[in-house]
C-alpha cells in the first residue's frame, strides 16, 4: 500500500465479492480508456454482486478529463455503473472525483431496472455531475451515506433521482441516515418528468419511498425553468406531486433555496414533511406545494451543521460508527435562545 492501484475499467461477474483492504486506494490509469467515457467499475446484467471497502477509496482523475486533449468532455465517466442488476451491494468505500457520478444506477433499456440494491456506509466528495444518479431501480437503500462537494457540470446534486422513460420505475426506495452538504446545486431532488403521461400528471407518479433521519446542509443554487440561474437550489426538491415519497424526521440547513420544495403542477393540496426540523433556507422553509406535517421544527438552531472535524461549527459526536467514516451522524437540534415553534397538524 502506499502507491494507488492504476486501473481501467472493471467488468463485474455474477456472484463475485471483490474486498478493498483499509487504506487502499483504485485510481482511473491515465490513458486511453478514458478518454472519451470511461468508468471504474461497471456492472452490467449481473447478480449477487459486492464491493466492499471499509478505509479504502476509489479515485478518478478528473484534473486531467477536464483538462481538454486527448480527454473529451463528459458527464459520465462514472466511477460505479450499474445496469440492469440484482443483489448488489456497495459497502464502507471512499469515491472521490469521480469524472462523472460517484455512483449511477442506470437502467439499460426502457423498460430494464436494478433491483436489491444496498448502498451504505459510503462517502462521496467531489463529483463531476452528482454524488449518486438513480434512474431506474426497485427496493433500493442508501444507508449511512455522506454525498458532498459535487461540482463541475450539471445538475451538481448529492442524489438524483431522474429516470428517462415512463417505463421505468423508482420503487421501495430508502434514503436513511445521510449527509448530504456543500453540493454545488440540489441536495435532494426528484426531476422525474421522464415518467410522465399527460393522464399521470394530475394524480401524481408511481414513485415510492422515504427519506428519513438526513441531514441536508449548505446545498447551493439551481437553474431549473427556462435555463435561468437563479442562483438558488434546494434542500430536497421534487418536480411534481409525490405522494408516494415519505419525508420524516430530517434537518435542512442554510441551503441556498428552499429547505423542502415541490413544483406540484397545480394539485390542491400540499406534500408534507413530518417531523423535521428547518433552520436557515434563504428561500424559506418549505415552498410551492410543499407543507408542515406533524411535528416540524421551524425555529430552532442545530448545534451542529459540519461534517468536516476541521471547521469551527463542527463537534465531536459521542458515539462513533463501527466503520470508523467521519461525518456520518446526524446532528442535534436544540432550541436557539428564546422561544422555538412547532408547526404542522
């Protein structure tokens, strides 16, 4: 160890269980296969699939894909693709600058999907284009994940859920447990106009899952209507009415828009958020069809708001994860002095 393993792509097999030892490090090998794509790992039409990393890190060299010849402009040099595959599961791994996504779960054909997929304990830092892109997938959970710093081209999201077809599916979805923070645009977001009929659009999508126990912090601004920069973006945002999505107990920060937004399409009732808890949004606490459920918390300020040990608003957490990744807690929330409020039902 020491000196970084210099890899072009991998092609996963079925049944396979691949063990990075702590302090490892997989780098993108400079040269011709990344030049114009190019990923990592990819796992196409496979089963039963592990990768499991806990202290190791896989590394892209995206300082030399946007330093133009010979490396063509991309956004999907991703370092982990899925396609089309079960049972898979992506376990305590570091993915840093990935030229893409850190992670795509992407759907080979129209109607393809993967299916039991297991991401946790991962941290993702300074993606390309998003820390994680879901486009098509069913019972899929994201479990103890930091995604932060993405930046380069667009969106520039910690998780984007984005299918491309109306036949395929984002279904039994968990996100439980995250940091997401310092994203240069969205946190969270639900751009799922691929799934649309004009029949769907005034009953909502099927689109099914919770997002729960996150902490969503500092997200910066995004351009989404007409090609706009409105220099906004926000903590979790979904295009259209989802009924279907679950959103409890979860803390957004100061992000740079909104801390909940929904673009409902003219439904007459609100989307809600049970039981979270919103400090500091610039664009406010929750907007367009997005409403209070039970139990939110609009007046109170988290003692906590940095995943980085080296920042003056972090803290030490008491109790630390068995994976020993930074970061991975989510924060108090404590009144700020003077009174707090609950709002909702």
């Amino acid at each position: 160890m020491g000196v970084p393993w210099l890899i072009d792509t991998i092609s996963l097999a079925s049944n396979q269980e691949i063990l990075f030892e702590d302090g490892v490090v997989v780098e993108s090998r400079p040269g011709p296969a990344f030049h114009v794509d190019g990923q990592l790992f990819t796992c196409s039409g496979r089963k039963n699939v592990t990768l499991k990393g806990y202290g190791a890190t896989l590394k892209m060299r995206r300082d030399l894909f946007t330093g133009g010849k010979p490396y063509k402009r991309s956004e999907h040099r991703h370092a982990v693709i899925l396609y089309a595959s079960r049972n898979i599961k992506i376990l305590g791994l570091t993915i840093q600058d990935a030229g893409g996504d850190g992670i795509m779960i992407g759907g080979l054909t129209h109607s393809s999907f993967n299916k039991d997929v297991l991401i946790k304990d991962i941290r993702v830092t300074n993606a390309f284009r998003n820390a994680i892109s879901v486009i098509s997938a069913q019972n899929l959970t994201i479990d103890n994940a930091v995604l932060i710093n993405t930046n380069g081209t667009s969106p520039q999201g910690g998780l984007d859920f984005e299918p491309d077809h109306e036949k395929q599916r984002i279904v039994n979805f968990a996100v439980r447990n995250c940091v997401i923070m310092n994203n240069k645009r969205l946190g969270i977001f639900f751009p799922v106009s691929g799934l649309l009929t004009a029949s769907r659009r005034e009953r909502g999508l099927p689109i099914r899952g919770v997002i729960e126990n996150c902490t969503i912090y500092n997200n910066g601004y995004h351009a989404f209507g007409g090609g706009v920069d409105k220099k906004w973006g926000d903590g979790l945002f979904m295009k259209w009415h989802l009924d279907g999505v679950k959103v409890i107990n979860n803390l957004f920060v100061q992000n740079a828009g909104a801390g909940f937004l929904v673009d409902g399409f003219a439904i007459d009732h609100l989307q809600r958020a049970s039981f979270c808890a919103f400090w500091g949004n610039k664009q406010g606490t929750l907007a367009g069809q997005a409403g209070p459920g039970k139990g939110c918390v609009t007046d109170a300020r988290p003692i906590f708001v940095s995943t980085d040990p080296a920042t003056r608003t972090s803290c030490t957490c008491p109790r630390g994860h068995q994976s020993g990744l930074p970061g991975v807690h989510r924060p108090a929330v404590s009144s700020a002095p003077g009174r707090s409020r609950q709002t909702g039902e």
